[in-house]
C-alpha cells in the first residue's frame, strides 16, 4: 500500500451503505496509514494479508474506522494469504506472530504465536486460500488496553523437502515467549522468502 491509502469503500464494495452495514456512522472513507521507517522494512516480498473489507492490510495501521479495530479482534477469522511467486511444487510454512506481547516497551512474552501453518502447497498461496497442517490454531489479534501497537508480522518461509515439522510438548503448552529462531533453526527453515506486518492495537484505546 502507498503512503497514504484512501479507499473508498462504497466504491470498492456495492451495496454496502444501502445494507447498512455501519448504520451509526455516515462516512465510507476509511484512511490507510503505511508503515514507515524500521517498522517498513519488515515488508519483504510482495505477501499479502487480506481481511474482509479491508483488503490487503500489509505494512498498515489498522484503521479506527467502521470499527475495524473491533471486528480484527472480536469477528474476523483467520486472513487470507496471498503469495503470487508461490512455486507449485513446492510448500511452505506460514507464522503469524506478535513479537511485542504484552506491549512493545515491555516484551517479555514475545514472540506470542497466533497462526503456525506447514505444508502448505504453493498452488494455495497463490490463490490466498490457504490450508496446509495447523499447528497452532489461528488466534485473532487482541491487544491488552493501554499497551499501545502491537505488530502482528506474518512471515513465509519455504519448507525443506522431506521435513516433518512439528511443536515440541513445552512450545504445545503455551502459545507465549516462543523462540521463533530455534523453531527456525531447528527445521532448517532460513530465512523467510516473504515478510509483512500491519499494527493495531485495543480498539478501545
């Protein structure tokens, strides 16, 4: 997303304001803010996050708009995933993860683990409809009051042929303090082919 994303949604999704779908609120203009700075960077490799009526939400803010914030936490399931330069005969391994639980100034239970996928076919990724084996079941993002953004960052890596991947019985216990790198290290993932992150935070904050 560019700079400053403006998206009309009445355009982008017919009908909306005549099913009223937000009936207490008169706009349909919801404001994008990309990501700047050390927090853009992350964004790696053209993967995109999709949640209904917000498209894409790589390297964004989540906006406060049409409570968005509310729904990302509360109503929305798991996104779709998207990864057009997916090889066909290859799979992956798919992680979402909040490295600044409980607050970024103090994190002492990152990374908390929200979505962990494996043997997920490229031809998946392609399409956004993503399957795979689950390890961990998606969790939606729900950040503590007054802890500020959190950044949830998804991240792509490309699963080694032949490699079962599995979590060990102390990382099945807990979903918090996960040390994502002796995961990585462990199974020899890599580095990731694609990364991205979008932040929010409590939606009453």
């Amino acid at each position: 997303m560019g700079l400053l994303l403006v998206v009309v949604l009445a355009a982008l999704l017919p009908g909306v304001a005549a099913q009223g779908l937000w009936p207490d609120e008169h706009s349909h203009i919801c404001t994008f803010h990309s990501l700047s700075g050390k927090d853009s960077k992350f964004c790696r490799g053209n993967v995109e996050v999709i949640y209904p009526e917000l498209g894409d939400v790589g390297c964004t803010y989540i906006p406060s708009c049409h409570q968005s914030r509310w729904r990302i936490s509360r109503e929305w399931g798991s996104p779709q995933v998207r990864y057009p330069q997916a090889k066909k005969n290859k799979k992956y391994v798919v992680m979402l993860v909040d490295p600044d639980a409980p607050s970024r100034a103090n994190p002492r239970n990152r990374f908390w683990r929200h979505w962990l996928l494996t043997d997920v076919p490229g031809s998946e990724l392609r399409t956004g409809e993503i399957k795979g084996r689950v390890l961990t079941d998606y969790t939606r993002p729900t950040p503590p009051p007054h802890s500020g953004y959190h950044r949830y960052q998804l991240l792509l890596y490309e699963q080694p042929e032949g490699e079962h991947i599995a979590l060990g019985p102390e990382e099945r216990v807990s979903m918090g303090s996960w040390s994502l790198r002796s995961f990585v290290g462990r199974f020899q993932l890599g580095s990731p082919v694609a990364s991205t992150q979008f932040l929010t935070k409590h939606h009453e904050d």
